[in-house]
C-alpha cells in the first residue's frame, strides 16, 4: 500500500494536480510528462467511464468546454472519445492531443511514478467506474503505486471492498465540528480536506486518528501548509514550487 505521510516518506510530498495543468492541458499526457519532470513525486489525475465501460481520463462533466461536443463521457465510446481534440482549447501547441485512456497511463507511470486517482462521480453514479479502476491498477500490478481519492464515499467503501490494500482517500469541504464524524464505519487511510477550509488544529485532528493529510483546492500557502504539518502539498506547476522539504 502506497503511504502518504511525510514521517515514512520524510517530508511532504508534491503531488501534480492533473499532472501539471497549468503548463499543458490537464490530465493529457503532455500534462503527465510536464508534472514528472517538474519534479512531482505523484500525479493527480481523474477518471471516467465510457459508454462501452473503459476508463479514460477527463475531469469535467461535459465535453463542450475542452472538446466543443456537448455530452458527457459515459455516453461516448473510448474509440469516439479518442478522435477528439482536448487540447487546442488550452493552447493551438496542442492542437490534436487525445483524452488517455486508464490502462495507456498505468503502463506508462509503473516504476516512473506513482498516481492518485480521482474517481469522477456524480450526477451519475457508475460502481463499475471503480471496480474497472481497480482491475485495471491489479492488472498492472501497481496497488503499492496508487491511491485513490473520491467526494463519492460508496465509491470509496466499493474500492477497499475490492481490494483492501489500495490506498484511499476521502475528499471534503468545508469547516466541521467534527471532520471524523464523516467518516466513521468507511475504512480509509487518508483525508484530503480544502485548503481554503483547514486548519493546524484540523490537520492535527486527522493525524491523531490515524490518517495522512493530504489536501487539496485553490490556496496554497506552502510555508505555511508545511508548518501545519500536512503529508501532501500540490500544485498546477510542480516546477514552480520552491519550498524546504
């Protein structure tokens, strides 16, 4: 099982959010290969389900925006999907670049780097997105190269019930009485809370129970992040971030 925390691993790890998504467009392999060399220790990545039950990379619930087809993945085949261009929206330099299918990034990452692995739920829920993730991640045998994340805690439960010895995750906003409450009776190794939201108290409140912290959102005081104590810190541009591990 792959561990988070920085008192294995020695300090906080960077973690490429959709690989690196502000220097190519997110979760593409230029994205991917720009993260690796900015120096991540993981990428950050999303996955979907087709409509003939393959797994792909994509963050958004519809296509327009990054691909002009209105419509969501899961009523598409992985061949379709595979024709459409996701990355001149981002930038004409990319113009051509393919959504990426699951099993296409874990053969490429095995032994590179390890991933983290968002299971994109809702508004539709598709169990067989997550066992199909986890039979696929078996097939590679990467279990102790992966951790799963998800706002979706059946998504989650089905992971550990699959396979106990992937690493998971719970993904959350908001400032709680009491952020174990949440999660109690769902087996998890760690918590991803929004930055914008934490606290050190929190941060200590989660360790004390035995979880990793491994957050995530939109501000990132690295200093000051680090200082509180979390296992994980991410970013757009792993090359841009200068911190003292």
């Amino acid at each position: 099982m792959f561990d988070l925390r920085q008192r294995k691993n020695g300090r906080p790890l960077l973690v490429g959010h959709r690989g690196a998504a502000d220097v190519a467009p997110g979760n593409t392999f230029p994205a991917l290969e720009a993260g690796l060399a900015g120096g991540a220790d993981i990428l950050e990545l999303d996955v979907q389900l087709t409509a003939d039950k393959r797994v792909v990379l994509f963050h958004d619930d519809n296509l327009l925006n990054k691909a002009g087809v209105d419509g969501r993945i899961g009523e598409f085949t992985a061949d379709y999907l595979q024709t459409l261009d996701v990355g001149s929206y981002f930038d004409e330099s990319f113009a051509g670049t393919q959504i990426p299918l699951l099993d296409e990034v874990l053969a490429w990452a095995k032994g590179r780097i390890p991933l983290m692995i968002e299971l994109k739920h809702g508004p539709v829920f598709e169990p067989k997105l997550d066992e199909r993730t986890v039979r696929l991640v078996e097939a590679h045998d990467m279990e102790d190269e992966v951790v799963f994340i998800s706002f979706d805690q059946f998504a989650l439960q089905r992971v550990k019930r699959l396979n106990p010895h992937i690493a998971a995750g719970f993904i959350y906003l908001g400032r709680l009485l009491n952020p174990l409450a949440q999660v109690e009776g769902l087996e998890l190794d760690f918590m991803c809370p929004a930055t914008n939201w934490l606290t050190p108290e929190e941060v200590k409140l989660i360790h004390d129970a035995g979880y990793a912290c491994s957050p995530g959102g939109f501000w990132w005081d690295y200093p000051t992040l680090i200082e509180w104590g979390v296992d994980t810190i991410s970013s757009n541009n792993p090359a841009a971030v200068d911190y003292e591990g």
